[in-house]
C-alpha cells in the first residue's frame, strides 16, 4: 500500500514497508522478536522437565546397581537375620514398657516406694533378662556375618574405584598408566561360601532360640493387674506370632540365590514406596521417598487445617460483612503478611514459637490434648503453624476474588426473598464461588507444599515415617520434608553420584506433584463453575 | 411511641438474628486473629532487632553492623571484667597486651562485625534478576496482550505460565543448578543466580505487565492507528508509556519474592562467608562469575548452624530484622503506589 502512495505523502508513512529480514516487514520483525519473549515461559518449563531429567534420571540405573551388590555382596541375606533380630528387639522393648507400667502401678495405686516396686517387678525382670539374653547366639552370627558382607562390598567399591581410574586414565589418553591399573574382579561364588556356608549353624541357633523363646515366656510371671495381664497376653500373642514367621526366614534364607537379577522396575519401585532414606551408612544406603512424602503432606495437612478456615473466613468477611473501611485496612494488611520472607518465619520458628508452643503443651490444663506434652521443639506441628501463615494470604486472595465475582443479584435476589444476610452468604454466595474457594485451596496446597525454608528450619528434619499409631498425637512429632532434604543434602553431595541424583528424582516428584494440583485447580474452576449470569 | 418499636421492618431478636451475630463475629476473628499472628511476627523481630540495629548513644543506629564484614565474637574475663572482642579487635589487643596471650574466650561465629557484604550482594541480586525478569516479562506481556490472536497457541502460553508460578522455588534452585552451574559450566555465580531468579519470578511479572497493558483504553490505540502509525509505534509511543507506572509498580511486589527466597540462590550463587566484596575482582568479567553473600542465605545460615544463646541472637534478630524491613519497605510502596496509581489514571 505504501509504495503506491504518491511521492510528496511518503514523508508520513515514510518508513513503512522498506525494512526487509527474510521477507519479514519491520512490524514482522518486531512482533516476531515480542512472540519469542512470550515462548520463554514454555522453553523455562520445558528445560526446568530436561534438567530434571538429565541429572535424575540416572538414578534408577544407579538404584538398580544399588540394589544388585546389595544383593551379590550377600548384604540381603544377612539382612533376612538381621530382621529377626530386629523384631526381637522391638518386643523386648515392649516388655520394658511392661516394666514401666508396672512400676507405676506399683508406686501410683498400690502407693508403694520406688525400691519396693523394683522389688515386686525383680521376677519380671529376670523373665525380661531371660528372654532378652535368649537373641544372643542369632546377634552373635549377625555381627559375624555383617562383617563378612561389608568386606566383600568393600571389595567391589575398591574394584569399581579402580575401574573409574582406569576409564579415566584411557579417557585422558594415557593407555600405559591405564594398564598398569589392575582390576580383579570380585569373585562373588567364592566370596559368600564363607556366608552361605552358616546356614546350617543357622539353622541349629535359630531352632534353639525358638525353644528357648518359648520356654522363657511359658514362664512368665502373672501381672499384678487385670490391665496388665492384658498386656502381657498381647505379649504372648506378639511372640507366637513372631515365632510363626521363623520358618518363613528359613526358607528364605535357603532359596536365596545372589544370581538373581534385580528387575528394573524394583529399583523405580524402592524409591517410590521405600520406606527408608539412609545415606552414607556403612551397610546399605536406601532411597525411598515414603518418609519424605509423608512428612511433607503430613506439615502441609496440618497447615491447611488451620489456613482453610481462617484464609476462607477473612475473605468472607472481607468480602460480605466487613465496612469498607475496614476493607481498605485488611487487604493490605494481609498482603503485606505474604511478603514476609518464609526464612525470616523458619527463625522465627526456631527463636520463639517452637519454645512457646512446647510451653503451651506442658500446661497441666491442656493435657487433654492429644500429643500434649512433647517435648520435641521443632515439629509438625511447628512447621505446620507457619506455613499455615503463608498459605492464608494466598488462600485469602484467591478466595476473595471468587467471592467477588458472584454477581450482585444473586444477593439482591436473596436478600428480596427475604433470606437473612448470614442464610445469603451460606447458602448463595459461597456455594456461588466455591469452585473459585476450591482452587484457591488447591493453590494454597501448592504452595505449602514446595515452601522450602520454614520446613527446613523447623520441620525437627527427623528421617522417619510418624508414628500413627500415636493418633492425632503424630502433629507433634519431627519429620523431614521433600523440600527440606533437597536444600539439606545438595551443597553436601558428591555431584554425579547416586545420592545426588536421587535428590534431583525428588525434586522432578515435587515438580509434577506441583503441576498435578496446578492443573487440579484449573480444572475446578473450568468444570464446577456454576453457570452465571 | 410502641407503636414505632414495632413496625413491620423492625429487626426482632431472633435465634437466627443471635447465631448470624455469633458467626459473622467468628469471621471477624478469624480475620483479626491472622492479622495479630503477622503482627506478632513483625513486632517481635522487629523488637529484638532494633536492640542491635540502634543504639542509644549518637548517631542511634550501630553503624558497624551495616558497613562490617562478619567476623567472630570473642568473649573472656579480662581484669575482672567481661570484653568482648571481634576478630580483628581480639587480635590486636593481644599483641599490645602481651599478657593476654593465653587467656582463655569463648568465640562465637558470626557474632561480631556486621552484615555489610550481604546487603550489598541481596541488591546485586535484586537488581540483575529484576532487569533481566522485567525485559523478557514486559516484552512477552506485550505479545500477549497487542499481538497474539486467541488460539491453540496462545493457550499453550498461558498453560505455561500459570504453571511456571506454580513450581516450588526449591525445585527453580535444582534447575538453576544443573542448567547454569553444572552444564553452563557457570558454577556459583551472580550470573546463575540471576537467571534462576529471573525465571521465577518471571509468571508474576508477566502477569502483571499484562494487567497494566489491559488496563490502557482501546481508544489509544485506535486512536494511534487511525492517525497512520504503525503497531509498533502505537505500541511504542500510545501504550507502553501509559502502562509503564503499572508495570513498574506491580513488579516490585515481585522484586519483593526475588529478594526474600533463599531456596533457589542456596546452591546457585549464595555463599556462606566470602571475604572479598564483590567489586574486589581482578577482571571486569569475574564480576558476573563470583558468589556472593546474600542476606536470607545468612539468616539460615545464623538461624540453623549455630547455637542460641545471648551473643548470637543479636546477630540473628539483626539480620532478621534489616531484612524484614527491607522487605516490607519494598512491599509496602508496592501497596502504596498501587493504590495511588489506582486513583491518578482514570480513563
């Protein structure tokens, strides 16, 4: 158009039309450079999912690795009596418990002193001795053969070390240096015969600990209370049970075969339902992310249980029953509460709410309370406080915005019909705006979820699934989070090694957990949303 | 005068009159009670800290701890008397006072000097995100809102961003991580601390450039365009300038986000303790490639790594304090400004 115009109009639309880049006009040129600006939000999405991938996804590889010298280096079948040993111990800890419920009877209801109570439990103790010295045979083998297994993974680590240096040397171009590495590699047939070769001694220890087990309880001394026998029956039935799976053991210990191939989906399925995150440990390093994952949604739980109905009730009243002057003082004022920065709360946590609230729960008229007293500062509990502070803001915002988009005569209408300000606001405007309420929710989850400071500083970092057991009382005990162990264990780790990679596998979990409630939100919104106006 | 008390439209003390009083005031607790939580967590740092920010003696505020580096505390009996001692000061006392070669302190880390070299690697940070973040935000907000027509597309855009402020920071620190410190080879660095920064922070802007740019009439535009010029210079000359103040404004509540999070600079450009300042680099180039001090990171670092007790909690709640208030400064001309703007353009 603009070459057609006559010559002495040029000067108006003079620089239209001249400019050429690969047939692109300037304007072309301009809005194509525009466009590119706005596809970096897709390329950052698109790379934060390659990075991801590129530093994690090794680690299944490696886990599977992981899992095969476990397996090879005999370290599973020790780890067979290992267990047994293990639930062993737990039911003497049971029995100590015994003791101490003992004790307080004695001294509570029967008003006896602490030495006479100690006296009237001396039998029971001596059944507790008993029964407890009864495991040593089985711990005796266990230590023998740990050692054996740890020597053998020794073994493999020192030959896989050796192989790196080698590939190294060869990668660095030095072929006579890289020969003079000598890899042997570990015989593994040879090396667990010594292992395999316990199983009948096995076989004797662990038959004379069954007898003796039960010959130790069938003795057991008679409780002093119909409670405690209770207790201790549910003793008796733990170790039959205990002593019903012995066999089991056996047999695993007989068909256990090191040549068996760890499958690939194992090493996917020990991350994601292990229930052990054990790092640098002499014995075996675990990756499960169970504890992580529970503690995370168990502080992000107990946040939204106090967030959801002050976030959703500050933006009602906000919304429907507060004056606009009070309107104009609240909004900022809960805005500025999200500025504050999620460390400056993580301090605040550890400097003053964690003692405060630890003293709260030693108040003798709150001990109704489930979980009250503890004693551990920092906790769920803590953790879940302040990031409850962080998801109100967001929660509120949201919330209140859904609110204000139910139309005006949806009250009107309500208010006409005679309907009281509180039945409008139950029954017509909430509902109205619950799909908007949901989502805010949601977006408040996501980011309670991924905050990272306050549970860090805060959580207890305790590497371990709650005990639920315990009920309600599990709020008070420490966890660690998926976040708090990325920003704990990354300036520590070897880069490249399999630690160090599973935390990049735990960030790519948080990262599609936070996309899975992003797109659950917006899915609320589209699907719920009643029709209006 | 009963005949008035009972009219028709009167209010009558109800049960349902009696529970919606009970229940709004539930709201109105819960709303005062969040307010009292955020002004309990303000008033006690703020408290705490300004015992070591300000002092009583002129000039009233503790210039050392604002112009100081970091340095450990030192504190022992001396002639009966309890000092306490920085680092540098404890070294030179002992050598003009020979006799207190060997006397026996107790030395708190981080406890003495100041915290001058975070603030000033906190702005550097600030600064560098921001101009990156408000070049590619505004110029793809521009696209979105004067360009781009409705469509699979454009859709696929917005996906991306309402998704991208959904991503918890910590996993922007993992991204920043393996892309600019690992693959780039940057390792810790402003550089990489700056791009990662800006990246997060990236949706919020975005958003709110787009917010100021809708909030330009049509008219303007229409206006521009009937008059010969091209999109660019409507563009240019009829909307970008009168959403300008907008854009700035909306984005210091972002720059607000960039200077309090500590989980994506933990491993991408923050140190625990560096003795130079940032401008002591031999070549002009190691300035983008150097760590730098950051004030959260110190917060966590003082907060967690670290005992609690009398002499560490001053540098802890003055930390904490010089940051909060920066923050909320910042924060707080957000509002304000906004507010203001709201009142000044209406069109």
């Amino acid at each position: 158009m603009a070459s057609s115009a006559p010559a002495d109009e040029t000067h108006f639309i003079a620089h239209k039309g001249h400019f050429r880049l690969f047939g692109l006009t300037l304007d072309d040129c301009i809005k194509v450079f525009f466009g590119g600006n706005a596809v970096i939000s897709i390329i950052v999405l698109a790379l934060i999912t390659y990075f991801l991938f590129r530093e994690g996804a090794g680690f299944f590889g490696d886990n599977r690795r992981n899992l095969e010298v476990y397996r090879q280096a005999g370290l599973e079948y020790v780890d067979f009596i290992r267990a047994q040993q293990d639930d062993h111990a737990a039911l003497t800890r049971y029995l100590s418990d015994l003791r101490v419920r003992q004790v307080k009877f004695y001294t509570q209801e029967k008003k006896l002193s602490l030495a006479e109570a100690n006296a009237a439990v001396a039998g029971f103790d001596e059944f507790a001795g008993q029964y407890g010295d009864a495991v040593d045979p089985i711990r005796s083998l266990v230590s023998d053969l740990t050692e054996q297994a740890t020597a053998i993974k020794e073994k493999f680590n020192v030959m896989e070390d050796k192989k790196t240096e080698r590939d190294q040397l060869v990668a660095a171009g030095q072929p006579a240096a890289a020969a003079k590495v000598v890899v042997v590699p570990v015989d593994f047939v040879a090396e667990l015969k010594p292992i395999l070769g316990t199983l009948p001694a096995y076989r004797d220890a662990s038959a004379d600990f069954a007898k003796r087990l039960a010959e130790v309880v069938s003795a057991a001394p008679a409780m002093p209370s119909l409670a405690l026998q209770d207790r201790l029956e549910r003793f008796r039935q733990l170790n039959a049970e205990y002593l019903a799976g012995f066999p089991a053991v056996l047999r695993n210990l007989e068909t256990w075969d090191f040549r068996k191939p760890v499958p690939a989906a194992q090493a996917f399925m020990s991350f994601l339902f292990g229930r052990e995150w054990l790092t640098a440990s002499f014995w075996q390093d675990w990756y499960g992310v169970v504890p992580l994952l529970v503690g995370s949604i168990m502080v992000s739980l107990v946040a939204l249980v106090l967030a959801v109905p002050l976030g959703v009730g500050a933006a009602i009243y906000v919304n429907q029953i507060a004056s606009p002057i009070e309107q104009k003082f609240i909004k900022p004022c809960i805005e500025f509460i999200s500025a504050i920065p999620s460390v400056v709360l993580g301090f605040f946590g550890i400097a003053v709410l964690g003692q405060a609230l630890r003293a709260l729960s030693q108040v003798k008229a709150l001990s109704w309370v489930p979980g009250f007293p503890y004693s551990e500062r920092l906790n769920i509990l803590t953790a879940g406080c302040l990031l409850a502070l962080i998801a109100v803001p967001t929660i509120f915002t949201l919330a209140e915005d859904a609110l204000n988009n139910v139309p005006r005569s949806f009250k009107e209408a309500s208010f006409a019909l005679g309907a009281t300000r509180l039945q409008t606001v139950i029954r017509i405007i909430v509902p109205a705006s619950l799909s908007g309420i949901i989502s805010a929710v949601l977006l408040g989850l996501g980011r309670v979820i991924g905050e990272t400071m306050v549970v860090l500083l805060c959580a207890g970092n305790r590497i371990a699934i709650p005990d639920f057991t315990a009920g309600l009382a599990v709020i008070t005990q420490p966890v660690h989070t998926m976040t708090g162990i990325i920003a704990q264990e990354m300036g520590e780790v070897v880069h490249g090694s399999i630690h160090y990679r599973a935390l990049f596998v735990v960030g790519m979990l948080l990262f599609f957990l936070s996309l899975a409630i992003n797109y659950a939100a917006q899915r609320i919104v589209r699907r719920y949303r009643i029709a209006i106006g | 005068m009963s005949a008035l008390t009972t009219h028709p439209f009167q209010t009558r003390a109800s049960v349902a009159r009696r529970s919606e009083t009970a229940i709004f005031w539930l709201f109105r607790g819960a709303t005062y009670f969040v307010l009292l939580c955020g002004a309990v967590v303000f008033l006690n740092i703020f408290v705490k800290g300004s015992r070591t920010v300000f002092q009583t003696k002129a000039p009233f505020v503790n210039t050392a701890f604002f112009t100081e580096s970091p340095e450990s505390l030192y504190v022992f009996q001396w002639e009966g008397q309890k000092r306490e001692m920085g680092d540098k000061e404890f070294r030179a006392f002992k050598e003009t006072h020979p006799a207190a070669a060997n006397v026996k302190a107790e030395s708190y880390v981080y406890c003495a000097g100041g915290i001058f070299p975070c603030i000033v690697g906190t702005v550097l940070l600030v600064v560098g995100s921001m101009t990156i973040a408000l070049t590619l935000g505004v110029c793809a907000a521009v696209y979105l809102n004067e360009y781009a027509r409705d469509g699979t597309f454009i859709r696929f855009v917005r996906l991306a961003i309402l998704n991208l402020a959904g991503v918890p920071s910590i996993v922007f620190g993992l991204f920043g991580f393996g892309m600019f410190v690992i693959f780039f080879g940057w390792n810790v660095s402003l550089l990489a601390g700056w791009f990662t920064l800006a990246f997060m922070v990236l949706p919020v802007v975005i958003t709110a450039s787009e917010e100021s740019l809708k909030a330009v009439p049509k008219g303007f535009r229409e206006g521009s365009l009937a008059l010969g010029a091209t999109k660019w210079q409507t563009i240019r000359k009829n909307v970008v300038p009168y959403a300008l103040p907008g854009i700035l404004t909306s984005s210091i509540l972002g720059i607000a986000r960039v200077a309090g999070e500590t989980a994506p600079i933990m491993f991408t450009a923050a140190y625990v303790v560096r003795d130079k300042l940032p401008w002591q680099v031999d070549h002009i180039g190691d300035f983008f490639f150097q760590g730098v001090m950051a004030l959260p990171y110190h917060i966590y670092v003082v907060s967690s790594k670290i005992p609690q007790n009398e002499y560490t909690e001053r540098v802890q709640y003055g930390t904490a304090f010089v940051f909060l208030l920066i923050v909320a400064l910042i924060a707080a001309a957000s509002i304000l400004l906004r507010s203001r703007l709201r009142n000044r353009y209406k069109w």
